[in-house]
C-alpha cells in the first residue's frame, strides 16, 4: 500500500505553502488508495517549541486533514537515529568535527582572499573544510578524550566509493523522470550536531524507512537534499521511496513564504475569516466538485 507523509518542523507557525504540502499529500494520497502519517520534525530543540507543535494540529483539524495513527515525533526517537550513525561510523564513513561556526568562516575567508573559490552547496553554505577529515587520529582521539565539542560528518569522498552512482525517481513537475543524485555537492554533511545527536538527512532518511514511507511529496527547496537522502539510504540499505517535489507558493510579491511572514499564517488567515475551501482555492487544490481553483496546479 502507498504511504505519504507529510513532516512539518514545529519552529512556528504553519503558512499557505505547508497548507499546499498537506492538502497536495493528501490528494495524492487518496487518489493512491494509500496513507497518510503525520510526522513532527523535532530534533532542534532550541527551535521547536510545544506551542509551535499545537499549532500543527490545530491548523491540519481546521484544513479538515485526517492523519492515519498517531504522529511520529522525532525527539522520542534519537534511539534510531543513533543506531543508523552507528552502522554507518561501523562502515568508517564518520569522523568527528571539532571546526566552530567561526573558524569555517576563517579558513573559508582565508582561502577567498587568497584568490581562490571555495564551493558552496546547494543552499548556499561554504563547503565543509578538509580540516578535521584530514587531522590525524592522534589528534581527534586527544580532543574526544578531553570532551572537546564536536559534530559529527558523513566523508563524502569515502561515502560516494562505497556507494556508487544513484538516481532517484521523480514525479514533480509533471513527467515522471529518473533524476541522477549529486550528493557530492554538499560536501561532508553533518550527521549529528554538538547539540543535536542527529541532523536532518539522518533522521528524515531513517524515519521515511521505519514508517515505510513509498511517497515522499514535499517542496522543491527540498529538491537538491534528495541526493544525500539517496546516498544515505544506499548505505544504509533503506528502500528509496519516490519523490515528488511540488512547486512553492509564493507571496504576493513573488517571494518564497517563511514562516516569519504572518500574512500568509494558517491562524491569521482563519482569524481574518477565510474557510478551508477558501485556502484550497488560494493554493489551487480546491476540493473535486468545489468552486474553481484559481490557478492551475502545475505541482
Ligand atoms: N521538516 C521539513 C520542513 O518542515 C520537511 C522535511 C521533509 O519533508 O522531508 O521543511
């Protein structure tokens, strides 16, 4: 049977574009015969906040969204997140990494000023330095020992030999193609934080599997991780679910919704007086048999 998903973060309020992510999994969904679950994305706890969390129920019940079970919320989970960085520092593609926020920033500027381009990934943050990856063992095993603070990093280079070539199958954007992953272009991604014992990537990859999850629809900001998903579900020996990554809706200037922009809130909208068939109409998913959608839905 297909299972979707749908995997709000709780570090604020739902917008207009999480009402198109929930109603579009939902249709999908239904037109698949399958489930939908419910997940709470809740590893950053400095972010996530109980409120923020309500919030989430509240705005789904008022959409009208029924959810298959109860929701899966990741923070009474690490205990599966941390099995599957084992398995892969098992594997010895995990070295820890000791670089502060400050220091990347250094070396990165270092290497700029000197002339040369240093990468950046796919949203824009400065590659990993090779710093810790190249340190000696002396030396990390040293700082571990004194309780130096430290994340944890996926070696990417190693990661990609073991791995191999790898694509995934997509439905975004209407054809259904095979998309090559490049998870080379992240660089050395982050697998468990100082605070966090786990990361996005990390935890999404193994709750899509444990939840077995065949339909992963969600938005095109999200387009470019697919490639560590893949990379990290091939060593892990995970199913690959497929994708379809939906188009964002945008505000009324054109700009990519946030969750600081209280125009387009679920709460302010509702508080303004707008009905859940107002805000399907709004994002183009009105109900079957329901008023006209105001745009077409090229999702
Ligand atoms: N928790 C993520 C977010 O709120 C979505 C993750 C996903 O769908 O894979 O943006």
């Amino acid at each position: 049977m297909a299972v979707f998903r749908f995997a709000p973060s709780p570090n604020g309020r739902l917008h207009l574009g999480h009402a198109y992510s929930a109603l579009l999994n939902l249709r999908l969904a239904e037109a698949a015969g399958g489930r939908l679950l419910l997940r709470i994305e809740d590893i950053d706890r400095e972010r996530c906040r109980p409120e923020y969390e309500a919030g989430i129920h509240e705005d789904l019940a008022w959409l009208g969204i029924a959810f298959d079970g109860p929701a899966r919320r990741q923070s009474e989970h690490f205990a599966d997140y941390a099995a599957a960085l084992d398995r892969l520092r098992g594997m010895g593609l995990v070295y820890p990494a000791f670089l502060s926020r400050a220091e990347i920033a250094r070396f990165v500027a270092e290497r700029q000023s000197g002339g040369r381009a240093w990468h950046r990934d796919p949203d824009g943050s400065p590659l990993f330095p090779p710093v810790d990856r190249d340190r000696p063992a002396s030396d990390a095993d040293a700082r571990l020992r004194a309780g130096e603070p430290h994340a944890l990093r996926l070696d990417m280079a190693k990661a990609l030999a073991v791995a191999g070539p790898l694509d995934w199958r997509e439905s975004g954007g209407g054809a259904r193609q095979l998309v090559p992953a490049e998870p080379a272009a992240w660089g050395d991604v982050i697998l468990a934080g100082r605070e966090t014992p786990t990361s996005y990537h990390l935890s999404v990859v193994v709750d899509d599997a444990l939840q077995e999850v065949t339909d992963v629809v969600r938005g095109r900001d999200l387009f470019a991780a697919t490639s560590v998903h893949r990379l990290l579900q091939k060593l892990l020996g995970l199913p690959a679910p497929r994708y379809h990554h939906h188009r964002l809706i945008a505000d009324e200037s054109g700009r990519k919704l946030a969750k600081s922009s209280n125009d387009t809130g679920l709460a302010e909208l509702r508080a303004a007086g707008l009905t859940p068939d107002e805000v399907r109409q709004r994002v183009g998913l009105a109900a079957p048999g329901g008023a006209a959608p105001r745009q077409r839905d090229p999702a």
